[in-house]
C-alpha cells in the first residue's frame, strides 16, 4: 500500500544520510529506437540488495526487479516492476511533501494524469488532507478518466480543467508529472508558498519546470544529487 511504502522510502532516505546505503546512479545504454536503465542499491550489512533493470521505446516502459543474496549472490526473486514504481515514485513525493509542504495544505494541481501521476496524488493525500483537485493533461480523455477514477479512489473532489497554468492556480500543492522536452510549469504563475513536486523528469533531454521556477523556489531539493547532476533537463 501506499502508506507501508512511504514508511520504508521515509526509513531509507535516513540511511542514506546516515551513509548506510551504496546506490548506484542510473545508467542507460541507447538503442535505435528507445533506452535500456538499470539502477541498483544496497543498504550497508544488509543481507540482500537489489536492482532494477527497466527499457523504454515507443511501445512501452518494461521493468523488472531483481533481489539476491547478499552472502551468496542467490538469486532470491524476480518481481514485474511497474506498479513497484510507480508507488515508489509517489512515496518519495509524499515524504517531501510532509515535511515541506505547509501543513494547511488543501488544493492540488497536478499536470500530467498517467500512471505515475495516479501515485504521485495519492501519495500527496497520504500526505495532507487534500479536499479539492485540478487535473490537466494534453490528452482531455486522460484527464477525465483519471478525474473519475481518483475522485472515487481517494474520496476527493477532482476536476479537469482547460490548461496547466489553470490547474496551478490557487494551488497549495502542484505536480508535473510528464515526459515533456519542454517546460510545462511556468514561474510567472506561481504563487508564494505554494510547494512543488516536480517529479516527471529523469532524463536530460527532459524539461518540466522553466528557469523562472528555479530562480523563485526557496528552496531545491533532490533525492539524489549524483543523480540529478546528470538528468536534470
């Protein structure tokens, strides 16, 4: 569920401050028509570790997770991916919500409704008690679909609307969650206070934000600085 991965993704972002962890930075390989990743990690003394190993082409995004024997390199399970990463991915913007997020937070506005941006609002509302929504994705069927189903989900009032800079205003909360080559969120928008997750782009060739919102934030933080040296668009 939602609620036990954010617990464990709260406990391992404290092991990597405390330099418990070795985490490998993602590493791809191109082909002619799409990518190859792979990441892996341990914690320090434990006894198994892990690895991801995911492709990405134009049909579609293939993961796979890989868990061994720390003491023997056994190969002890083979899970399919996706849903593994996609609650992952949302944790990781629940516990940077709950601790930068202000603590009055009410409204969302989310661009970008495919299966990440699912996980991403429901772990803004394991967060904070979230009463209203506003969706917007380029495909209008996207964001009515996922405004009827998440509404009924998360027991939340979600409303599509008619652009990005619509569903950021007024906003407490706001989520990109795309794959755009271009800035899909604009710092003239913005309003003070509001919190950001920018959570779709993890790849250099990627740009969600504008410099604007950059030079306007208070504060920037990554869950990996190794990582975001090379894939921040």
């Amino acid at each position: 569920t939602m609620t036990e991965c954010v617990e464990v993704i709260e406990d391992s972002f404290r092991q990597v401050g405390n330099g418990q962890t070795w985490n490998r930075p993602r590493s791809r390989i191109r082909m002619p028509r799409g990518f190859h990743h792979l990441m892996a990690a341990s914690v320090l003394g434990s006894e198994v570790f892990g690895l991801k190993t995911y492709t990405s082409f134009r049909s579609g995004v293939r993961f796979i997770v890989m868990l061994y024997d720390s003491n023997n390199g056994d190969l002890l399970a083979m899970v399919q991916g996706e849903r593994l990463t996609r609650l992952r991915t949302g944790a990781v913007t629940s516990v940077a919500t709950q601790y930068m997020a202000r603590e009055n937070s009410t409204t969302v506005g989310i661009i970008g409704t495919g299966n990440q941006g699912r996980t991403q609002l429901a772990g803004v509302c394991e967060a904070r008690n979230i009463k209203r929504v506003k969706a917007f994705d380029r495909v209008e069927d996207s964001a009515r679909l996922f405004c009827e189903e998440m509404s009924t989900e998360l027991d939340v009032e979600i409303t599509p609307v008619d652009s990005a800079e619509e569903a950021v205003k007024d906003s407490d909360i706001v989520i990109t969650m795309t794959t755009s080559r271009t800035p899909v969120l604009l710092g003239d928008w913005l309003e003070d206070g509001q919190h950001i997750n920018a959570a779709g782009s993890n790849h250099w060739i990627r740009q969600e934000v504008d410099d604007n919102v950059v030079r306007r934030a208070n504060s920037i933080i990554v869950d990996s600085i190794e990582d975001a040296q090379v894939e921040a668009g």
